[in-house]
C-alpha cells in the first residue's frame, strides 16, 4: 500500500484515503492514527497500477523537475506560510538582539542543537518598517517642502529599503547561524559594487544587449547573472566556514540584494532628472515593490546551485563546471531574460508570476538546506557510535 508520513510525530501509514478510477484500489484514511494530525503523502500514485490519486501541483511539478537537476530527494520541511508565520507576533528587544548575535565560535550552535522545524523569520519585517519610517520624512522634506538636500536620503532609503530587508530574511533562514551580520553587510556592498563592474565589463563586448528584443533581454539576463554568480563564488571561495546550502543562498542573496540596490539608485536618480519628480517616485514605488523576486532571489538561487555542488569541498573549477550548478544556474537566467522581455502584460503579472516561481525554487533550496542539518545529525550520530560503541 501506498506509504504516507504524519507530519507530527512521522508515524508512517498505508494508506492514502483515495480511490484509484481506474482500478478501484482503495486507502482508507489520512488522519495518523497515532496523534490524530494530517498525514503527508509520500507517494500519490496508485501502488497498485501507478495512476495518479491526486492532481499534481503546479509546485509539485516545479519540485520533481528540480530533484532531477539537483540529483536529490528533497523534503518538505517548512512551507511559505511557516516561514513567515511569527513576522506579526510580538517579539522582545532581547530576542532581535539575539537573532543578530551569531558567527563566533561562542555564538556558533552545534549541529545536534539545531532543529529544522524552527526555520522562520521576522527581524525582515521590522527592518523594513524602520526603513519605511524613516522616508516618511525624508519624503516629505523633499517634497512638501523642496529641500533638496533630502534628496540623497530619498533615493537612497527608496532604492535600500527592499534590498537591504530580503537578505535579512536569508539571515534569519541560516539556521547554522556561521555568517556574522557584517560579513552579511560585506557581501552586500562589495558584492554589489564588484557584480555591477563585472557586468558593465560584459556589456563594453559587441553583444546584442537591446532589452527591446526578446534575444537582447536574455542576453542581458545572461551577462547579469554571470557576474553575479562569479563575485558569489568569490566570496564562498573565501569563506572557509560556508558549506551548507543555507549559507549559499544567504551570500547570494546578500550579493545580489547589493546589485539591486546600487542599480535602482541609478534609475532613481536618472529617470528623476530626465522625466521628473513623478517618474522617480513611481520607480521607488515599482522597483521597491518587485525587488524580491528580481536580482535578490536570482542570486540567491545561484548562491544555492554552487553551494550544492561544492559541498564540503574547497570551491574549484570542477564546481564551476558542475552539471546541477550550470543547471541551477540557468533558472534565474531564464527568469531574468524572460522579465526583461518587451511583454506587454497589465499590472505587472509578468514579474509578480516570475517572482512566485522563484519563490518555489528558493523555498526547494531551503527545504534542501533543512535537509542538510538532519543529514548531518544522523552522520555525527554513526561517527559517534562508530567511536565509541557503548554510547
């Protein structure tokens, strides 16, 4: 029969509570019995014929195809929503503090401590209210009352704000709590500044970067990803410490949170002095509002490919030429081609549909990395027993 698992306590059952229409097989129930929870489903064809009981998902789908690049079994750990379930509780001054006490050897868990299901996030959210506070004013400095000395803080809070709270969100996510917060900030602003360099040195070639063609837009998304993806491999080369996928999408998040960040303060201010007050304060508006699905989550994505690859190994070439990492790596250069394409789609559902499906890649890179904690539990577990067997 087929084998489902209760969330709860992992009881595992034989049964699905479906019936087969094309054979009549029958499973009788999805409650464990052992604590009463919804089970979840580990195989949701017919054990007898092979026919689907369920209709697959759209991220059911995403996550198969994903576990055929990757060569892994991923595991459902966390969804969207237990991620973001604590962003509205309340939390103590204490607490933030505690979240941003992390990368020293004292402050560093160890594997047997973490646990998986604790995989959430909140300090994001009040890091992007301060931000939204804060230009209130500025705001209203520049133009209720002309002052045009707010106007660097304006650009830089409206082009900051989004890119600076996404990667704080992947800090929360690191549950091996190894990348202090100033390297996070390292990433961010060397990062960005050397991923834009590097690109502006792909675009000085004679390649067709005109974003009004559909080759010229996936051309871009190619020359910006890889440079991104060069100044992550960089900085996972340096640091000795980052072996876990968590880490990978935390140092490119970080990274690409910088491209982004530097390079909507460009269009802030040049569209601002071409076409005007209103043009620049709909790109604050726009640009703040798609940021997490753009350069942050692309990176991140990328970040995660390349830590996967490398594992425990020191980064080298043959990680670089990595089938899973290319493979990885080619889902945010489609992204990035695709959303640059000149498709003319009202109210951005274009880049608000790209930005969900590299939500469900990311959210797989993060049951991937969760997956990694229990794996390296179970391997300290065999090597202590190995050691000494009367444990």
């Amino acid at each position: 029969m087929a084998l489902i698992k209760c969330k709860e306590c992992g009881e595992t059952i034989s049964s699905s509570a479906k019936v087969c229409p094309n054979c009549g097989f029958k499973n009788e129930t999805e409650i464990c019995p052992e604590c009463g929870n919804p089970v979840e489903i580990k195989d949701i064809n017919c054990p007898e014929c092979g026919y689907p009981l369920r209709k697959k998902s759209a991220t059911n789908i995403i996550t198969e195809n994903l576990d055929k690049i990757t060569g892994e079994k991923s595991e459902n750990y966390v969804t969207f929503k237990d991620l973001f379930k604590n962003t509205f509780k309340k939390h103590t001054t204490e607490e933030m503090d505690n979240i941003f006490v992390c990368g020293s050897e004292n402050s560093t868990p160890k594997i047997k401590d973490i646990n998986p299901k604790n995989a959430g996030a909140w300090v994001y959210f009040k890091i992007f209210i301060f931000f939204l506070i804060a230009y209130i004013p500025i705001r209203i400095g520049y133009i209720n009352y002309g002052n045009a000395n707010f106007l660097p803080g304006l650009v830089m809070l409206g082009a900051f704000a989004m890119p600076v709270t996404v990667p704080i969100f992947f800090f929360e996510i690191n549950l091996f709590r190894n990348i202090p917060f100033y390297k996070v900030m390292e990433y961010f602003i060397l990062g960005g500044a050397l991923s834009l360099i590097v690109a502006i040195l792909f675009f000085t070639l004679d390649l067709n970067t005109d974003i009004k063609t559909y080759d010229g837009a996936m051309m871009v998304g190619l020359i910006e990803e890889v440079a991104k993806a060069v100044i992550v491999a960089l900085f996972i080369f340096k640091d000795k410490k980052c072996n876990y996928i968590l880490n990978g999408l935390l140092i490119g998040a970080a990274v690409g949170a910088g491209f982004a960040a530097f390079e909507t303060a460009g269009y802030i201010l040049r569209y601002g002095m071409s076409n005007g007050l209103e043009s620049m304060l709909n790109v604050i508006k726009i640009r703040g509002f798609l940021a997490p699905g753009g350069h942050v989550a692309w990176a991140a994505i990328e970040g995660a490919g390349l830590m996967l690859a490398k594992g425990f190994d020191k980064i080298s070439k043959k990680h670089l030429n990595d089938k899973r990492f290319l493979l990885v790596c080619l889902i945010p250069i489609v992204l990035h081609g695709v959303w640059d394409m000149p498709i003319n789609i009202p109210y951005y559902l274009l880049p608000i549909t790209l930005t969900i499906l590299a939500w469900v890649v990311i959210i797989y890179f993060i049951n991937l990395g969760l997956k990694q904690i229990n794996d390296a539990k179970k391997l300290e577990l065999s090597q202590t027993v190995e050691t000494n067997p009367e444990t």
